[in-house]
C-alpha cells in the first residue's frame, strides 16, 4: 500500500512530500518549494537519485547543483543573457556569474502548490502547481505550470503541463535535470541513439555539431562528460552495479536532446532530458512557441 506524507519544516524551502511503500521498501521525496524537485528516489533500499538533504546543507548544494530541478521556460544556458522573440529584445538575469549567462530557467526555485493526491495499493499519484504573472526579468509572458508524478511497482512517470495564460506567444523550452547514483561510476554503462553532438566555446554555447565523439553504450571509465547530444530517439538507459533505469522523454520537435554531466566528485551522473538545445533562443535548436490559451505536454518515464 503506497502512502503519502506531508511535512513542514521551520524553514518552508525544506518542506517535503513524501511517498512510501513499506512492502516495497520504496521511499520517494519531494520539495514542493524547490520547484517540486524529486530528492530521494529508493527502491529496495537502492538509493536511485542523488538528491539534497534536508538542511542548510542541502539548500546550498541545490543552489549550485540544481538536483533534479526542472528547467523552465529554456534548460541549460543562455548566452549573455539575452534573446530576441517576434521582433523584441529581451534580457534575463545573469545568474551563472563566471560566465556571463542565464542558467536553467526559473522555476527551479518556486513554491508550487500541493493540488492533489491520490494513494492506492498499486500506485500513488501527486500533481503540483505553479502560477507565474509574467513579471520576470526578460521573461513578461504569464504561464501556469502542472506537475504531475505517478509511481508504481517498477516505474515513475512524470507529465508536465505548461498553460500560457497570457495574450501573446512565448518561446521556451523544457528539461529534467537528475543527477543518479552510482557508487562505481566507471563500470557503469549509459546508452542512447545519437550520431551527433555540441562543440561549445568558452562559455560552454553551443557553436557547432559534430560527430558523436564515443560509441553507445559507452562504459564510463574514466571519461568526463559535460555535453549535450542531439537524440534520433528521446530514450536513454543507464546501468550501474546496484540497479538499472531506462527514460523515455516525449518531444514533438524532430529531434530531442541529452545533456550528461559528471561532477568530479564522480560517484554521480547527470542524465537530463531536454526539448531543446542550450542556447535554444538565440540558435533556434529545438526551440518551441506556445499560442495564448494553448497547453504543451511533455512527459518523461522512468522505469527502474
């Protein structure tokens, strides 16, 4: 029997949303406050995602690291900060000071409402939600934003659902951005379908494609991955010592995208999911426009 727990802490950011199945020694956590994050994922008692721990700590790290934040309305940079849409000029804030770019969006740090939940033997199901009066620096459009999780026995799906509830269309794209465990990093093994990928300059900007530089599946060793691969299909699979995940990414644009990162401290791997490219606002790669009135979903499934 799944269950669902909510809890308060003194400072609200740590506020947690906690799903649990004691037969399945499943445990899920979510932060509703931090852009209703997903920081713990165990099954088995296998620790899935590398996530933050509830405290000052952990507010910090996330703060850097961005553990599982979905990046809205563009993942990874923006070059410089600025962008043009329909003949007008717009500027973000800078909040990747080294190198002068906007980085991941907006709602990795907003408080989404708890809308629903809903608990069963089989499965659990709990959906947030954001309202957003477009009064962000560089980003005027208003929007409305739905997260939806549902987990089950062997598999999490995450939909989510953005509204633009403004009068003019906006440009944007979204991410997933997951760092998963892996205890012994260099055995492990990533694999997806791609023959392409990004040179980036001295602002980590895409600049050109160029052939895959590895064939897949790739056994990490010792390789340092800090790139961003252009998909044939939005499915990627990822195979440590302790467990195995596959992730579908639905996109609608022709093609879809897969950013990878390993931190030096090299007992993770982020594995994340895009509709677009870095940069999509300036280079167009991936780019999508949402019509007023008009609703997008995309959906990621993780199975494990």
């Amino acid at each position: 029997m799944y269950s669902i727990k909510t809890t308060k802490n003194e400072n609200s950011l740590l506020n947690q949303v906690t799903i649990i199945n004691e037969t399945l020694n499943f445990k899920s956590v979510i932060f509703p406050n931090l852009g209703a994050a997903l920081q713990e994922l165990s099954v088995n008692n296998v620790s899935i995602i590398d996530g933050i721990t509830g405290d000052q700590t952990g507010l910090d790290l996330y703060k850097t690291k961005f553990n599982s934040a979905f990046l809205f309305p563009f993942p990874n940079r923006v070059k410089d900060g600025k962008y043009s849409f329909e003949n007008s000029n717009y500027e973000l804030e800078i909040n990747e000071t080294n190198l002068n770019n906007r980085l991941h969006g907006h709602i990795f740090n907003k408080s989404f409402a708890l809308k629903s939940q809903n608990a069963t033997k089989d499965n659990a199901t709990v959906t947030f939600s954001y309202s957003d009066s477009g009064i962000a620096k560089g980003f005027p459009f208003p929007y409305e934003i739905e997260i939806i999780y549902s987990f089950s026995k062997s598999s999490m799906s995450i939909d989510f659902n953005v509204l633009n509830s403004g009068e003019s269309s906006f440009p944007f794209g979204l991410g997933w951005h997951p760092y998963f465990n892996a205890k012994n990093l260099n055995k492990s093994i990533i694999n997806f379908k791609a023959d392409k990928q990004y040179l980036v300059d001295d602002q980590m900007i895409p600049k050109e494609q160029v052939a895959l530089k590895f064939k897949t599946p790739l056994v990490m060793g010792d390789a340092f991955l800090d790139d961003c691969f252009i998909t044939n299909k939005s499915q990627v699979s990822f195979k440590t010592d302790e467990y195995a995940i596959d992730m579908d990414f639905s996109s609608e644009t022709p093609n879809s995208f897969l950013q990878s990162y390993t931190p030096d401290t090299r007992d993770c791997i982020a594995i994340e999911p895009m509709t677009c490219a870095p940069n999509s606002v300036n280079n167009k790669d991936g780019l999508l426009t949402l019509a007023p009135n008009k609703t997008y979903n995309w959906k990621v499934n993780l199975k494990f």
